[in-house]
C-alpha cells in the first residue's frame, strides 16, 4: 500500500484496519458514525472549541469549492485539524494525526440542505489533498452502490453481526468487480448475475478471465 491512500465508509473504522494499513506503509482516512461514537465525539469536541477560538494555536487548513450545473449548487468546505500530540485519542489509533470536518450546502430550486462528516486520518492537514481524496470515495461509493442495490438488493437485507455485514459488502462488492471485467456479454450487472446462475460455464469464465489485485 505504499504511496496509496485507503478510504473506507464507517463500517470499516477499526482500530485494527488503521494499524493494518499503516504496517503495509499506506495511508487512511475513516469516516466516523455511531460505531466509533467515542472517537466520533471527542473529535467534534476538538473542532467545536477550534470553532470557537478561530482556531488559534492549532494547525488548520481549509479548502473550498462550488459547483454548479443543472439548477442546482453545491459548495463543499472541507476543515482539517492536526489532532494535539497529547490527545488520548492519538494512541489508540496507530498514527492518527488529522482530524477532518466535510460541510456541504446542496441548493435546489431554491432550497437548501446541509450536511456534515467527519474522518480521521493518517495524513498530515493538507486540505485540498483530503478534500480530493473524500470526494473521490464517494463518487466511486454512489457508483458502485448503485450496482449493489439494483443487481443485489443490498439496501434491502439486514446482517445483525456487524462484522457478517461487512464480510457480506466485500463479497458482494468483489463479485460486482468480476461481473464488469467481463466483456463477452454485454448487459448490466444484474443480467450477468442470472447467466452465472444459469451456466456454469459462462461463470467459471468470468472467474478465468477477472484480475484480482492481492
């Protein structure tokens, strides 16, 4: 993983996975939710008192960006915070060293929502670098979760064990990738799905045929 830079959704926010990725010399950025809601916490604490004090004394960058097209805008702030060395969070956490805020404003048709998201990472404050990373993650994560949803109805099922969840999102997200390697059909995913069912043969060619990186 060395010079790559590992984005992974909530699920995948382990203290384990942070150490796993650092060992093979790469970097991440973890989104935080309720599954890290300690962590989730003490970091809004952070950027709420960097808040209030214009962030004095801490090492920030901001970067901001605004889209527009098709009636509709969005501006994208994108905070990031170099987590204090004494922190007790930063121990935990192999090499933990930045914290990082994404505040986006959707306007449509006049309307406008908010949103907000927070992340840790490895990396050091570099705004535009961690905006561009994030923003990247999640135009692949919208694409490939259409595919999930559509061809595998993964909105629809419930996994109770959050490591069985998981386990189940990688499968169904490896299968996704074989299905688009092969080019001898063309049709979606879905209809891929039916013919591997259907002939054994066609399936042990999109298994013959996929490259899977190690």
């Amino acid at each position: 993983l060395k010079g790559c830079t590992v984005t992974i959704d909530a699920m995948g926010t382990q203290k384990e996975i942070a150490a796993q990725i650092r060992k093979q010399k790469g970097h991440y950025v973890l989104a935080l939710k309720g599954n890290q809601s300690g962590l989730a916490k003490e970091m809004q604490r952070l950027f709420d008192q960097g808040m209030q004090t214009d962030f004095a004394d801490m090492k920030h960058e901001v970067h901001e960006t605004t889209e527009r097209g098709h009636g509709r805008e969005e501006e994208r702030i994108c905070h990031v915070i170099e987590v204090p060395r004494d922190h007790p969070q930063r121990n935990p956490w192999k090499d933990l060293r930045t914290l990082v805020v994404t505040v986006s404003r959707r306007t449509v048709d006049g309307k406008d929502s908010w949103e907000s998201r927070l992340y840790v990472s490895s990396h050091p404050p570099r705004a535009k670098m961690l905006a561009h990373a994030i923003r990247r993650h999640w135009s692949i994560e919208n694409s490939q979760h259409w595919v999930l949803d559509v061809s595998f109805g993964e909105d629809a099922r419930r996994q109770q064990d959050r490591n069985g969840a998981a386990n189940l999102a990688a499968v169904r997200r490896l299968a996704v990738s074989l299905l688009r390697q092969d080019t001898t059909i063309s049709r979606g995913a879905k209809c891929k799905r039916m013919a591997c069912a259907l002939d054994p043969d066609y399936l042990l060619r999109v298994f013959n045929t996929a490259k899977i990186d190690a």
